[in-house]
C-alpha cells in the first residue's frame, strides 16, 4: 500500500518508477539522522525508502505485495547493507523491527493509498479503465474482488459500497449486481465498471468515473485496509522509541479519519468522569498537533495523485504502549460482512 505518484526522479540505487506523495514533507517530518532506524511501513516503489537512505538512515521495509518486493532487490543491494526489505504486513510492523532492533525505532511512515504500479498494471484488477481480471488483492493470496462480488449478499454488498466507498447509489449498484451475476458470473474490470456505469450514469459535469466508489469500496474490503491501518498505528505505538515519529500519509477520509482519532485518543487522555473519580486517566503515548498537511499547488498540479492527500505527524512520548482488549476502540471500524472464501 503506497500512494506513488508517476514521476520518474534518479535518486539513490539508480531511477525511481515513481516519486511518492509529499517526499519532501515525509522527510522533514521525520528528520532522519545518520545511524537511525525507520520503519518504512509501506514499500511500493520505494521512494520514501530512498529519500531515507540519502540521509543515511538505516531502513526496514515492509510491504505485502511480493512484486513490490521483487522490484526492491536492487535497491536492496545498492543500499549498503541499511535497507532491509520484508515481505509481510505493516500491521505487524512492531514485531518485524524489534525483532532487529530490540531497543525500537526512531521513526515509522505510512503511506495508506493504492500504489500506483499496482493500479496502472491491469493485470492485478485495481483499474476500472483498464481491463484485467477482477483481482484488486496487494497480497498474492485470500479472496478476490470477483470473490466477493459473486457471493456476497445483496445487502452485505450494499453495506460495503456504501461505507467504504460512501457510493449514494449503493443499493442500486449491489442489485444490478444479483441480477447480472444470476446470469453469469464477474470476472473482469471492465465487466464491473460497465454494469455500474449503467447503474449510475455519468453526467458531464462529473469528475470521477461511475465506477471510482464502488472499485474503491471493494479494494477496501479485499484487503482490509482499514483493520490494517488500525492495527499497524498501534503496532507503530509499541515500536517507536520515545521521540520516535510517526507520519501518515492517506488519500481519503475514511483513512484520516482513523489516523486523527488514533492521534488524539493517545495525545489526549481521557478526563476523570466526576462519576467516577476513581478512574485513572491514561499517560498519553504521543504529542500532535491537529493540522494535517497537504500537498503544495505546485505538487497537486505535477501529480493528480497528491491533491486529496493528508499529512498527519505524532512524537512518540515515554509513556508505555498501552494495552487492552480496547486498542482499537479509537478506529471505530464497521461491521461489515465476513470475507467470503476464495475461488481459488
């Protein structure tokens, strides 16, 4: 999961595919120093990972996409040993950098957006303008997108487009799709996105395509993107030494949304309720501000990509992780419906 952007830039282990969201901000948040550790939760096509390795910080990647992984190597071995590249999930990124580093990390950064290669390759079934097979997986395993299209109750579906796509239109686009799949399975993108464009229809004055929600509700849903992004910022809370950074960029609201309360639920403790004055309040775990930042004119207008992205930055306090059965509390993630099993 990496939000790149489509510019080629050469930097260090030779020209980069892509150059990531707010490089530059991404950076100075974290401001690396020679010898310290930084989690690059969110590979893709490592362009964070280089602008670290600049300034000579030390490196663990992490990304769950093997063919990320693959195109990584040579900047594996152009690193001079301070790039250590995981395949695996940035929710497990505290167990991966403490088993290297027991003492933690100075910094992690998340970059929580569909990655640009995995989206321009049809093959891999992120696209709604390119036809490939109706995949959308970042991990090569578990249910595909055509999975849960072609089994999922109506109103399970329905659910799904609405909340993780905030698609208006969701009821109308899950029955269209019961009846379309009562005649013959979804098995392509293009299939998909031509069902629901006639669902929807496209006025002129629309700026997004028909389809843009409902492809991206299901890319949600395929890899549990927001458990996963829940789960790695309280993995982020457990690995970072205190003074440690956190800094997280996302693409849209539901993904700020859980980054700002995971913020302010750990820099904010919880007032003793005069109902009950015995109640500890809870250390907090992280200082942040509340302002997000955005991408400059000048980068929006380079990268389309970059124009919906958020910057939010927390500093890691020497209070202890907290623990609990409520750690996730904070990300209040919906109830939706089981994953169906794979076709495979």
């Amino acid at each position: 999961m990496a939000g790149d952007g489509g510019v080629g830039e050469p930097t260090v282990g030779g020209p980069a595919r892509h150059v990531p969201v707010l490089l530059s901000e991404v950076v100075a948040a974290l401001s690396p120093q020679a010898g310290e550790v930084i989690v690059d939760g969110t590979f893709g096509a490592g362009g964070y990972s280089r602008g670290l390795l600049e300034r000579d910080a030390t490196v663990v990647a992490i990304d769950r996409d093997p063919t990320a992984i693959a195109a990584g190597h040579p900047l594996v071995s152009s690193s001079g040993g301070r790039l250590d590249l995981v395949e695996g999930r940035f929710s497990s990124l505290d167990e991966i950098a403490l088993q290297r580093f027991a003492d933690g990390v100075d910094g992690v950064v998340l970059d929580i957006g569909v990655s640009s290669m995995q989206i321009d390759e049809a093959e891999r079934g992120f696209s709604f303008q390119k036809d490939g097979p109706l995949d959308m997986r970042m991990a090569a395993s578990g249910p595909t997108a055509a999975d849960v299209v072609n089994r999922i109750k109506p109103g399970d579906l329905t659910r799904i487009l609405g909340i993780l796509g905030e698609e208006r239109h969701a009821g109308r686009i899950s029955r269209a799709i019961a009846a379309r799949r009562a005649e013959r399975p979804f098995t392509t993108t293009l299939d998909l996105a031509e069902t629901i464009a006639k669902v929807v229809g496209r006025s002129p004055k629309d700026k997004i395509d028909p389809a843009t929600r409902s492809f991206q509700a299901l890319r949600i849903f395929v890899n549990d993107e927001l458990g996963e992004l829940a789960r790695a910022l309280v993995a982020a809370e457990r690995a970072l030494k205190p003074g440690g950074r956190l800094v997280v960029v996302t693409f849209h609201s539901l993904e700020d949304r859980i980054v700002k309360r995971f913020l302010r639920d750990r820099s904010s403790p919880p007032s003793a309720s005069r109902h009950m004055p015995d109640v500890a309040t809870l250390p907090s775990t992280f200082t942040a501000s509340n302002k997000a930042i955005a991408a400059s004119p000048e980068e929006a207008e380079r990268n389309p990509r970059s124009r919906s992205a958020k910057l939010r930055v927390g500093v890691r306090t020497d209070a202890p992780a907290r623990e609990g059965d409520d750690l996730l509390d904070f990300a209040a993630l919906p109830s939706l419906a089981a994953s169906p099993t794979s076709g495979d």
